[in-house]
C-alpha cells in the first residue's frame, strides 16, 4: 500500500523539494553578483526548505554550474543563537564551516611544520630567537604579542625563553613570520634585522619570504584570538577573496535577532551589513515573516544613516504555482476525484503548508471510506485541527493594519455564508485603496482574492478555516464576558480605529456572534455545502 505522499510540519528535504524554481534562480543569480538577499515569507511558506535548497550541492551545481564551487555555505537557525552570549560566539558559528575546511587543508597539506624544516629555515628560526632572546626583553615580547594579536599568556610553557620558543613555532605554522619581522622593525629599528637574520645559504629563506599577507588560516587564528573584531573579520573575509574562498551565510528565522539580547544592537546590523554589501567573500541570505521596510522600521532606534537593510534584493515567498500543484496532485495517482481536487484548493487556498494539509488529511480520509458530506465534514474537521494553530501564529505576525482588513473581509463574509448582510455596520471601512500595501500581502500569501471586488466591492477569504478561526475567536471573547473594545486593545489595534468605526465593527461583530453561536461546525457545514452542490 502506498503511504501518504504529502508532507506538512516540517521543513522539506532538497529531494523532497517542488517548484520555487524561479525563486531559485532569481536567488542565485543574486548571489553570484554579490548581493545580499532576504527571503520574506508567512509563517510555513518554506522559507527554511528554501535555505536548504540553497546549500544543496546538486541544486546549486544545476543552476549555477561551477560558479560556487569555491563557496562554504553554513545554515544558522535564529532560533537556536539564544544561547549566544557574545558576538564573537556568533561569527565562531557562521565561520564554522570555513574553520572546518581549513583544518581538511591543513591536515592533508604539504607545508612543513618548524620540526620539519629543512636546514636553512631551522638555522633562520633559531636566528629568530636568538634575536627576541638577546635583544627583547619580557616585556618587549609582551608588546610584541601585542601588535602581532596574540595573547602571550596563552604562549605554552613557563618563563621567556619557553615562551619565546612557543611563540616562533606559532608564527611559523601560520605563515606570519614576514608580519613578525615587520612588527619587529617598527618596535626596535634599533636592530639591524638583516645582519641577524643571513643564513648560510646567502639570505632568508624563500618560503619564508614568498608573501608578506597572512594567509587565511592565520587571519581565522588571529580573528578568532581578538574576539572576531569587526577590523579582523574585514582582514579575514578579504584574505578569503585573495584565496578565492566564499562562505555563504544561511541566516534562517532573522526575527529572533531582533529580539536578541546580544545581537540586536548597532554593532552587529551595522557589521552584517557592511561585510554582506562590500566584501565578495560573504554572501548573506536571511529569511524573515517580516518585509525590508518593516525590519528598517524596527532597527532604525539604532542607526544615524542609512537603514541597514536598504542594501539587501527582497525574495517575497507566495501561493503555489500552477506547475506545482499539478505535480503535487499527481502524487496521489488516482485517488483523488474533481471534487477532491476542488476541495484541496479551496481549503488551502494554494498556500503551501495548507496545501498540503488539506491533501494529507483527505489521503488518509480515503482510506476509511467515507463519501459526500460525510467525508468533506471529516476531511474539514481534521484539517481544522491541525491548522488552528497556524493561524494563531500568523495572526501575531501581521501588522494592526493587515489585522484590520482580515476582520473586516471576514466578517462580511461570513454573514455571506448565512445569507444576511452584516456590510451596512462596516461600509465605512471599504475605501480599500487606504490598505494597498497589505492588500498585497494578503493576495501574496493567498488569504484574500479580488474575485468579487468589481461585484459587491469586497475582497474573498480564501482561506475558510481562517473564517473558523476568526469566529472561534470571538465566541472565545464573548463567553469570557471580555468587551469588544478590550479585545482589540488586547490586539493592540485599538489605537487604528476611531470611535465611530469601532461602534460599527462592534455592531457587526455582534451580528456574527449570533450567526455563529453554534460555533465552527456551522462554517463547515455551510463550506460543504457550497462545495458540492
């Protein structure tokens, strides 16, 4: 027996992953001319499947060809940084997958440590010492440390000369001894460094000498060792550039920053920011319930200049594609009919997690063979059970104003379903061109059509199950013996409407109280009805 075929409370795997194709490409296309993106979407519109697609080596290589090849990608969820108590422990995170390449590198790497140099690197290395022992003292080296970034308590060993000696082996390993002789130049011109530092073979060793820039596994080390200061991360990210190196940074649920007790500041916008925009070795993809100007609007208490998201090309995530759902319905081989196949898109308003919701609860329908009423009531129970929540989260996530238009569209609607018109309490709130912004938002996420807007001026609900839930909720108020006026400050919308206006959305919210006192199985029934007939 086949088993259920569609997926829903939980991000999707990269196999499992359908249409978002032009999505994709638009995203990647971004990516590879170095703009940061940010992926918005509703609550359960895939935004995190998205991301994993991102990282995924056979839908990057199909799309892209060989242009990421060089690329790291690390995917951070948000929500799991809330033990994060410093920044530095934030970007140890994100450079994780650039710290693991370069242990792979060094691991397999042909450079010789200082145990096995060859003759003329040991006698330089032992002229090297030789130098900070005679000519430096404790507190000179101290200094030097200092300037070089690194932390001389940490030196192994005990007194000067097994620090000295540690310190030698440190710089060796991480190709910065040129960087030490600079240093050391500047700190004591006393010293004739050249004099010193002539080998037997009739000058400085020519691995020593090929560059005078850190390579990338030294400025990790010394980033890391000044807590990955914005100044080393810059050093860092273009090092990485030089050696052709991307980490590509998958930054899921952007929405828990905001919040963050650590990362919700100037410092760490402003940084993020400036790396994503400037420097090719960071790509930046964040996905967030909230829009660009939203997320402006909410950081600018922390910015004298230009918002920090002003630099980022915004991905809006929507409703199903066509394509899409064709394939998704012919998963289901024959077992859906044209009244199921109605149903699914009706309930869901080909939004993807309601989408597959609706598909899932009536698979397993079929198999207890139920038909007609019976099994759409069935199917519309279920599918309600499990959606409920949904919208109690998204609900939170939408703006007073996108909660205005909701309520307003809903309760005309379902005084629509019982054949008595509740529009002459809220004709004053029609004038729709006030809401354009959320509007949009609402058709995006496939909650509200225009079908009838040119018929009676009103927007559809496309979602029942969110009129269930909106009514469920009112009956909620009344039976707690909570005022109308209480409830929408408890929504924080009572500051958006005026007194007149919630006069008559009260008047109308009463009206529907009564059409729906037998609570959500009257919504049902009237949707089943509709639906066949």
């Amino acid at each position: 027996m086949k088993s259920n075929p569609f997926v829903y409370g939980r991000p999707l795997s990269p196999a499992e992953f359908v249409g978002r194709e032009l999505s994709l490409r638009q995203i990647f296309g971004w990516l590879v001319t170095d703009h940061p993106v940010a992926v918005v979407g509703q609550p359960r519109t895939g935004k995190t499947t998205l991301l994993n697609c991102i990282a995924d080596d056979n839908i990057w290589k199909k799309i892209t060809g060989d242009r990421l090849a060089s690329a790291l990608f690390c995917f951070l969820d948000a929500q799991t940084l809330r033990g994060v108590h410093t920044q530095a422990e934030f970007w140890e995170r994100a450079l994780s997958p650039l710290a693991k390449h370069l242990r792979i590198e060094h691991t397999h790497s042909t450079r010789t440590t200082p145990e096995r140099a060859d003759f003329s690197e040991r006698e330089f290395l032992i002229k090297l010492f030789k130098i900070l022992s005679n000519r430096f003292n404790q507190e000179e080296i101290r200094v030097l440390c200092f300037h070089l970034g690194i932390e001389y308590e940490d030196l192994q060993g005990e007194g000067k000369k097994d620090k000295t000696v540690s310190l030698i082996k440190q710089l060796y390993r991480y190709n910065r001894i040129n960087e030490f002789i600079d240093t050391g130049k500047s700190l004591r011109p006393d010293i004739t460094w050249e004099e010193y530092l002539v080998t037997t073979a009739g000058g400085l060793p020519k691995k020593i000498l090929r560059s005078t820039q850190p390579n990338v596994e030294g400025l990790y080390i010394k980033a890391r060792e000044n807590q990955f200061g914005a100044p080393f991360l810059e050093d860092l990210f273009k090092g990485m550039a030089l050696e052709n190196l991307q980490l590509i940074l998958l930054l899921d649920d952007f929405d828990d920053v905001l919040t963050h007790p650590v990362l919700n500041n100037a410092e760490f916008y402003g940084g993020l920011r400036s790396f994503a925009s400037r420097l090719p070795a960071l790509g930046l993809v964040i996905s967030t319930r909230r829009g660009l100007a939203q997320l402006n609007e909410l950081t600018q208490g922390f910015t004298g200049g230009s918002p920090y998201f002003n630099v980022f090309n915004e991905m809006h995530l929507g409703v199903l594609e066509e394509n899409t759902i064709v394939f998704l319905l012919n998963q289901a081989d024959d077992r859906f009919g044209k009244e199921d196949q109605q149903f699914i898109l009706e309930m869901s308003g080909r939004h993807p997690y309601l989408f597959q919701v609706a598909a899932a609860v009536l698979w397993d329908i079929h198999e207890v063979k139920l038909s007609g009423i019976q099994k759409y009531r069935k199917a519309c129970e279920a599918f309600y059970k499990q959606t409920r929540k949904h919208y109690n989260e998204i609900w939170n996530t939408w703006t007073n104003e996108t909660r205005k238009v909701a309520i307003i569209s809903a309760l005309t609607q379902i005084s629509c379903s019982y054949q008595i018109s509740a529009t002459k309490e809220i004709k004053m709130f029609h004038d729709w061109s006030v809401y354009t912004p959320e509007l949009i938002e609402s058709e995006t996420i496939g909650l509200l059509s225009k079908k009838d807007e040119e018929k009676n001026g009103n927007r559809i609900i496309t979602q029942p199950a969110f009129l269930w839930w909106l009514a469920e909720e009112l009956q909620r108020m009344r039976y707690s013996n909570i005022a109308f006026r209480d409830w929408l400050l408890a929504q924080r919308m009572d500051n958006l409407l005026t007194a007149q206006e919630i006069q008559a959305m009260e008047s109308a919210v009463i009206k529907t109280l009564e059409l729906t006192k037998s609570g959500v199985s009257g919504l049902i029934d009237a949707f089943v009805r509709k639906l066949i007939g």
